[in-house]
C-alpha cells in the first residue's frame, strides 16, 4: 500500500454516551476510498484536554493526515482548539480575520457579537483558516492536521473545501459478488484467490436473509485489469450467484 | 468520575473503507451508559496483526474492560483471535470444548466441518467461552477484554451475557430541554449552570429546524435529586423551550 494514510478523531461526550449516532467518520470515509487515501483509523475521544491532545499528536505523528470533527463551538466544552493548539505548541488567541468575518455575520443579522461566539475565532498561531459557508464560523488546519465542526452539513462542507488540496494516490477499487452460501464454506476457494492475487485484497461480509446464510464477497485494489481479471475467476468459482 | 472505563475495539477493514456502517459501537455505548461503566474511547482499525495487537494492549491496560468486535470468523482476514492470544503472551490453539460446539453444529446441519470453519474453534490459553446462540461459533474473554463477533445480532446477544458479569457504577442520569436559541445564545448561561453545579456534566447540541437554529441543553449526573434541582433551574432560565 504506497497510498497517502489519514486518520479520523472524534470529538465528544455525546458519541460516547450513545446519545448521538456519529455519522461524519463513516461518511469521509467514504470520500477518502475514493480520494485513493487509506483510511488507517477512527478514534472517538471525550471533551477532555488531556486526552484530545495526546490524541492529536499520536494520530498525526503516524499518519499523512488527520482530520478532527467536532468541539469547536461557543460552549465551554468546546475545547477541541486550544487542545490541538497544544498538541502542536502554538499560542492561541483570538485572530482578526476569524473575529471579522463572525463579526460581520451577527450584524447582518442584528445578533449580538456575544463573548461566546468570540470563542469561535480562537485559532492557533500559524493556523489557516478552512471556510464555512453554512454557518461561517471556520474551521482550521494546522501542520497536516485538519480541525472541522461536528455538525454534519459544515463537517461536508469543509472537507469538500479540504479535499481536493491533499494529494491521493491511486483510487481503490473494488468488485462485490454476492453469493448465498456461508462465510465458512467460501473461506477455502477465497484464501486461495487471496494467495493467487496477492496485491489485490479480499473480503467477506455474512447476512442472513429469510434464514439463509449469504456472503458478499469483495475484492480490492488500484489495478483495475488485474481487479477485473480476478473477479472472472470469482465468479466461476462461485457460480451460484 | 468514579465509575469505571470501558473501550470499544471496532476491528475491520470494511468499517474504514465506508462500506459498511458500524453500529456496534453505538449500539454498545448505550449499554454502557445505563450500566454505569463510562465509556472512554472508542476505535477503529483495520485487519492488521500488529495494529491490533497495539490497540489491545493499550486499551485494555488504560481501562477496566475492553469489547473487542470483528474478527473471529472463518476466513483468511479473521486473524483477531491470534492477535489477542499475541497481545496477552498467551498460545492458541483449537480447543476440544469450541471444536465440540461447533462440530455438534455442523453435525445437526449436516455441513461439512471443513478446516476453515475449524479456525472458529482457535481460543488463546486460558480464556472463557463467551455463548453464541445465534451461530455457535463462541467468542471469549482473557483478562479484562471480551472478544466477540462483528455480525450484530451475534455481537448483542454475545454482550448480553457478559455485561450482567461486569460491575457498573451509578447509572449516568440525564436531562434533555429543547430551546429554539442558536447554541451560541445559550453558551454564557450554560456555562454559569456549569459553574454552579460542578458534579452534572452540561452538553449543548445545536440543530436547525424549518432554518431555525436550536439547541438539546442536556444535564447529565449520578445524583437524581441533585439533577432534578439543576434540570429546574436550566427551565426557568430558558422558558422559551
């Protein structure tokens, strides 16, 4: 695998206390499959400055990139940007542009330039700033670490401004065949497939539908006529589909 | 907090690859919560031997209990429980009362016991058979981490016998109120209610609804009568709800 690595970290007490179903970590991982960037983990942490900067630190220390998402509101809790300040050492303050651009979004909206909402434009020293046309409060990134909100249509938005900046290797491919037998009984032929291609990779995935055992057989990697000439030999060894 | 810690290892590289979408997790945090054992992390990460060795030492030293969920099926890629055995210094082999399970099984099917559904029968040195009702194939317990299947219904039923066997502390209490105020309106007051009532934790969760942005206040603690108190105060502060 010479493909770039990224990593997702999660931030929040309400993911972990199974209040929120978190959908932002499978929804980028998605967009990286396809970006050709593999996606080497997913960690979700508690709003706890300790934890969110050893976090930090070791995910980006280990990967090509990290994204984060969520803790970067106006509550007290959000403590996401002072944490990843000092994962990387920097000072953190309140920053013009930050401050302007949230400044001019409350008086178009006769709101109240709150102390709170000041909050939003602490970023770190060296920081640049990653737009939000949702809600404009922005998010930032920092050596290769990118800092997103956790709401799911401004977490979309900036990755989508994020993305085609960060280069990808080849995307990965994959081919899916769908065969009503049981994992254990496709175990065999498939690790043979498995040692005949070894660049490729295989999977299985077991369902059971109406009280039948079926497997979804799935194979991956970034060549596609080696991809294609392995998922013929697939299907003649599985013809059953 | 004075609870005790569990982690989540989520292990598969079809959770990272945005095919499919984990809900074991999820599922489990919500368990977790109403036992009393605070959830502390939760983590994903691929069918690789040394990651998962890595990740289950250092889960399962930081907390009290680790869940392990993905791994332990019949195919080439289910390498979990080897990597288990390896984090704990411990031998694996098949074990005669596994095997028994199985072979009886496989017998009442009349299916072939091949050697790919024997690798289900692989249990580290001195481990506890953790009950499968749903397919027999057993996960285990060493020490303080329970591994078991990723297929959810076999994963439930798995964590239902083990999590009566485990010692939670006070169920963590909760409190929602609804108000339809941009989460930066509330942040000043929340804060304050935070500083008045150390023990309760405060969580803010903003939403939009018909382009109307609101706001979840939710106050969670272990002391009902001490909750009943704050969660009054929080409405007459914001009687708008």
């Amino acid at each position: 695998m010479t493909n770039p690595t990224a990593a997702i970290l999660i931030i929040g007490d309400e993911i972990l206390s199974g209040r929120t179903r978190e959908g932002n970590a499978y929804w980028l991982a998605g967009e990286l499959l396809a970006a050709g960037i593999t996606l080497a983990e997913i960690r979700v942490i508690p709003d706890d400055h300790a934890t969110i900067v050893g976090a930090v630190r070791e995910l980006s220390a280990r990967n090509d990139t990290l994204f984060t998402s969520g803790g970067i509101g106006p509550t007290h809790d959000d403590i996401t940007a002072d944490a990843v300040a000092d994962a990387f050492g920097r000072n953190i303050d309140v920053r013009e542009d930050a401050r302007a651009l949230l400044a001019a979004y409350y008086a178009s909206r006769e709101l109240e330039f709150t102390s709170a909402r000041m909050r939003m434009a602490r970023i770190p020293d060296g920081a640049a700033l990653i737009e939000n046309p949702v809600s404009v409060a922005p998010g930032f990134s920092i050596e290769n670490t990118y800092v997103m909100a956790g709401v799911p249509s401004v977490f979309q938005a900036m990755v989508a401004s994020v993305l085609p900046t960060l280069t990808g290797g080849a995307p990965l491919l994959s081919e899916n065949w769908r065969v009503m037998r049981a994992e254990s009984e496709v175990a065999d032929p498939l690790r043979e497939m498995a040692e005949t291609y070894p660049t490729l990779s295989f999977g299985s995935y077991p369902f059971t539908m109406k009280g039948e055992f079926g497997t979804n057989l799935v194979i991956r990697g970034t060549d596609a006529a080696l991809l294609a000439d392995a998922y013929a030999t697939l299907k003649t060894r599985f013809p059953e589909a």
